[in-house]
C-alpha cells in the first residue's frame, strides 16, 4: 500500500474514532501521556482532542490496524533519518529511534459540528488553537489541506 493511501485510511479511522464514544474507553493521562485526552480538563479546555498511542499500549479497535501499519512506516523513516544524522554529525546523535508516541488530534472546526459552540466560546475568551511553533522531537503529518482544522505557515 502506497503511504498516502495509508494516510488516508489512517485519517479516516482516527476521525471516526473521534467522532464515537469508543474514545472514552480509552481515559488519557497528561502526565505520561497516554491514551485520550479530551478538550476540556479540570484545569482548563483546549481548542483540540488527543489520542496517544505509545508503543507499550494496545491501540483503540478502531484504529488498531491502521495505526500499527502506519506506525511501522513512522519509524522507518525515524530510523532513516537517525542514521543520516549520525552520519552528517559524525556520531550517533538519536538516541533511541524506535522509541516515540504516535499523537493522534482533533482540531473541531468552528462551524457545523457539535462542538462548534465550544469553540467559538474559547476564542471568544481568547484562546489560539497554536501559535506559531515547532514540535521538538516530533514528526508532524498534517491532514489534506481540504480538511478544516489546520493551517501551514502561510495561514492555507
């Protein structure tokens, strides 16, 4: 399977797994991140939803399949890049490449879903889904631009 048609299906299976009540058999911890992470804590909500998969913890039914296949891809390409980075810098610089979390999240867009309301409340207060920022140690894979919810650094 070519990696966008499993991003695709990746995608599709983590939306679906968000839009269902599976979610909350899977209660997160922040602390050590694992698990589902809803919008709304007890100290505070954010402008997203969160899934993280850690590779010690069996993934949702729902995304079982193709979390792991996509997974194995993700580190491939982790395990790649480490060794061109060992060999740039002359030593092993990536300590542990097949260690990591796949974070999966939902941005809900602030028109014509359910929480939509909420959203809007939360800008209203002030709230950014994210500013301007890198993830350190993290590889990103952004959704389709077609998909609301996310923007690259020319706002699109």
């Amino acid at each position: 399977m070519e990696i966008l048609d499993l991003l695709q299906e990746a995608y599709t299976a983590w939306a679906d797994f968000f839009a269902s009540t599976e979610k909350l058999l899977y209660p997160g911890n922040v602390d050590v991140p694992c698990g589902y992470v809803p919008m709304c804590l007890p100290a505070g909500c954010e402008m997203k939803e969160s899934y993280y998969l850690r590779s010690e913890n069996a993934p949702p039914v729902r995304v079982a399949d193709s979390a792991r296949r996509l997974v194995d891809q993700l580190s491939a390409v982790a395990v790649a890049a480490a060794a061109e980075i060992a060999l740039a810098a002359g030593r092993p610089l990536v300590r542990r490449p097949f260690t990591g979390c796949l974070r999966s999240m939902r941005y809900p867009a602030f028109v014509g879903e359910k929480e939509s309301d909420l959203m809007c409340a939360l800008e209203t207060r002030g709230a950014v889904r994210a500013t301007a920022h890198t993830d350190l140690n993290a590889l990103t894979v952004l959704t389709p631009r077609h998909r609301s919810g996310s923007r690259d650094s020319d706002g699109r």
